[in-house]
C-alpha cells in the first residue's frame, strides 16, 4: 500500500486514460479492443462524498474516554476513483476465459466519525481469472469457476458479503468502495433454476487489525418466477485469530476474551423470499432467514434471524413500497457458561441490507441486538427515489457485550462500585433516515440523506449527563461505467 498523497499524480494519469478512451469512443467507449473472440474493456468507478456529523456516538465519549480528546462534531470529504481492466476469450465452441484487474485509489479530508482523517491508500481490488460454458440460460448444465480476488455474495448477505474493508488509514469511511475478497476461489454449477457455488474466501483487511480469517463452505439456491428464491448456505472457518468476548459471570465484572474465538466456527444460513399470493395481494412480498453457530471447542452456541413482510401498491401514482423488518442476533447470556454471542462474520451493512439502524449501525455490530424497522421509498419519477426508514433497537442480553466490550465501567449499589459492560435497560437508539437518490445518468448516481438517533434507555444508562440526539447528512456522487 502506498500513503495517498504519493498516489495523486498515478491515479490521476490512470483517470485521465480512461476519460479520454470514454470520449473517444462514444456508446463503445469502454471496448478498447474486440476480434477474433477478444474483448478487452476498460472500467472506471469514482464517487466522492461530503459527511456531517453532531453529538457522534450520542457524545459517549465523554462518558467512557473523557481524556481522549474526541470531537463528537465533525465535517469531512471523502472519495475514491477505481479504474480497471478485463477481458473474455471464447475458446472453442462452448468456453469462455474471462478476468479482471482493478485498483481503489481512496482517501478523506478532515476528521471522520471515528477520528481518523487526511489519510488514505491505494489497494488491489480485483485480481482474477476464470473460466464459464458458453451457455448459462439454464436449458443444459453450466459451470462458472474463478480464482484471485474479487467480489461474492452468498444469499442475502447475511454472514458472506462485505469482503473488503475501509475507512481508518485507507480513508473513504462512508463511500466503503473496497469490497472484494483478498483472495476468493469460487465454483459455480446450475441447471434450470437451481444454482450450487462453492467458495474459499479471505478478507481484505486493514493492516492495523488482521485476523487472517479464513472461510470456506457452498452456497445451493433456487431462484424461481418474480424474484423469489430460496437457498442454504454452510461454512466453516479453519483458521482464524479473532478473539471473543464473553460477559462476566452474572453479567459483574470485565468481560474476558477468548483468543482465536472464531477458529473452528461453524455455521448455517437458511434464506427465502416470496411472493405467494395472485390478484390484488400479487404485489405483497415475505422473505426470512435463519443462521445458526457453533463452534465445539470454546463450547459456542448462537442463532439469528429475520422476518420481513412488504407491499408494492403498484397501481397508485409514486408507486409507494412499505416493508416491515424484525430481525434478531443472539447475545451471550451472562447466566451461563456457555458462549451465545452471534459472530456476524461479513455481513452487508447497507441501509437495504443488514444494518441495524442507520447512525446506530456504526456503534452496534449484527450481535446482542434485536430491531423492528419499518421502511416507505416511492418512485416520484423513473429516475427519482425517496425513502424513509425507521429503527427502534434493543439489547438482547443485558450486561453482555454488544460490540466488543462496549462501554466497561463502573456502577454503584448500596455504596459498592461493581465494573460492568454492556447496558443496563434493554431500549437501546431510536434511528431515523430521509434518503434521496437521482439518477442522473444510467451509470451516475446522486444520493443525500439526513438522519437521527435518539438514544434510549440504554445508552442513557452509559452516558453520564445529557444524552443527546445524533445526527448529520451527506450527500455524494458515484459513477460506474
């Protein structure tokens, strides 16, 4: 990796290339070269993006790190550019060789949400090579195999998702535009509606923080009429360092940690989306999940889960779409031996995806949390979309950890001080999020939003003094092309 100022002059050579092949080329700007069976494209990604934040993290900081210094009100610019390659090769009658380099090029200017500005790196994204059958419409079986990093999503996003990592040194906190796998072998087999993907996978992760994670497992899908489907996915992690915390006995004292927690896990992820009914219900919409945990040899035993239920009034201007969302991760129960804490491995932290609330999302990690969320976005135009989310989240497990330790101190009873962690009342953050997306071409987006959290209970019960609302906005551009 190389210190961003030291990349400005590279990335921007990089960009100009591309933008000039882009204006040379009119509707095939991006096909540098097409005969016999080749084609080699060009690709280019950028997006940069503005972020105001107040009262960062509800002001804990004051509360549990009062000699830190923390600014809990910040601005700051981010962006990144990703230019590439890739190519594909028929080879005979009935394969194709395909593959594609790229590189991220990000960084940030100021001071972001978690302290941490005026830095950034430039980084490998994609790194592979394949090979595909020719025919995939499903009429005869067809395979599709790859080796070297690049992006891969097992079922809705669950656990097997976000492979890269960003923000601290690499910068771009907000855009997060890494999202390949260091390295990902990927098998995929189908036949009519029914897709089976087996996949080795390790993370790209910030150099400050490596766990050498290791991931390998299947994923079996079937994918029937009207975006419904349903699938399976197993894995196992042979090796990695990540350690666990667990909670104090009678949820009284400091967690203690166990080392290599998540070496040996093993886990299941059952997925579904449907919709199941004809006639004025056609348009209504159920979808669940399920994952289960375990890993013999720290005695580790954790579940989560989701159910959501929505309805798209088609037939009414804006086209109006409102959805319900429970969803659930298991925390460790400080009246037992055993581990429950939910390990959320990679999971997809959009605001569509697996987020637990929107500003709560950057605090709490898909474990020892639970949240009802409702959603309404409607469509003033075909290039127009306005979405409002709201997230009530608890805590599953009281004096547990919710992140990793999250908030050890001190709590007085009868005139004894006692070192907790975790939270006392179960209420957790009220999140709320006003999102706007443009299209502004087929490949550019503009997107800004403004959102809140109103702490609950919970976090009241951490924070000493006032507990203040949370809140800020943004608003970005990105172009894929």
């Amino acid at each position: 990796m190389i210190q961003f100022r030291h990349c400005a002059v590279t990335v921007g050579a990089l960009a100009a290339s591309l933008l000039l092949v882009s204006a040379a080329r009119g509707a095939d700007r991006l096909v540098l070269f097409d005969a016999d069976g080749l084609e080699v494209k060009a690709h280019l990604q950028l997006g940069g993006n503005a972020v105001f934040e107040r009262n960062l993290f509800w002001d804990l900081a004051a509360t549990v790190a009062p000699n830190a210094g923390f600014d809990p009100d910040t601005d700051w610019l981010e962006g990144y550019i990703m230019p590439g390659l890739s190519f594909t090769k028929e080879l005979g009658d009935s394969l194709t060789a395909y593959g594609k380099i790229s590189v991220v090029a990000s960084g940030t200017l100021g001071i972001d949400a978690f302290d941490t500005g005026s830095t950034g790196r430039i980084t490998l994204e994609d790194g592979y090579l394949g090979l595909r059958s020719r025919d995939t419409s499903g009429a005869t079986p067809w395979f599709d195999i790859s080796l070297g990093p690049r992006d891969y999503k097992a079922g809705t996003g669950m656990l097997i998702a976000n492979g890269g990592a960003n923000g601290f040194e690499r910068g771009a906190l907000k855009l997060g535009p890494r999202e390949a796998w260091e390295m990902a072998a990927l098998g995929r087999f189908g036949f009519g509606d029914f897709t089976a993907t087996g996949f080795y996978v390790e993370p790209n992760e910030l150099p400050r923080n490596p766990t050498n994670t290791q991931i390998v497992g299947g994923d079996f899908r079937y994918d029937g009429p009207r975006d419904t489907y349903a699938g399976a996915t197993l894995g196992y992690v042979p090796e990695s360092t990540a350690p666990y915390p667990k909670a104090a006995p009678g949820g009284v004292g400091i967690p203690s940690i166990i080392p290599d927690g998540r070496d040996g896990l093993k886990f299941v992820n059952l997925y579904g989306r449907a919709m199941p009914f004809e006639g004025s219900l056609e348009n209504l919409f159920v979808g669940g999940d399920f994952a289960y945990e375990w890993n013999d040899r720290i005695d580790m035993r954790a579940w989560a889960g989701r159910a959501q239920i929505g309805y798209t009034f088609a037939n009414i201007g804006w086209t109006p779409t409102i959805a319900y969302t429970y969803q659930t991760f298991s925390g460790d129960d400080p009246a037992t031996p055993q581990l429950e804490r939910f390990d959320p491995l990679y999971y997809e932290g959009s605001p569509s995806a697996w987020s637990t609330g929107s500003k709560s999302s950057m605090v709490f990690i898909n474990s020892n949390v639970n949240s009802q969320q409702l959603s309404l976005s409607v469509r003033p135009t075909e290039r127009d979309t306005l979405t409002l989310r709201y997230a009530y989240i608890n805590v599953n497990e009281l004096r547990s950890p919710i992140q990793f330790g999250q908030a050890t101190r001190l709590e007085f009873a009868n005139g004894v001080a006692d070192p907790v962690a975790g939270v006392t009342e179960r209420h957790l953050a009220d999140d709320i999020y006003l999102e706007y997306i443009r299209a502004i071409t087929p490949s550019t987006y503009l997107t800004t939003g403004i959102s809140a959290s109103i702490p609950g209970a919970g976090m009241k019960s951490i924070i000493t003094g006032p507990a203040p609302v949370w809140y800020g906005g943004f608003v970005n551009i990105v172009s894929d092309f």
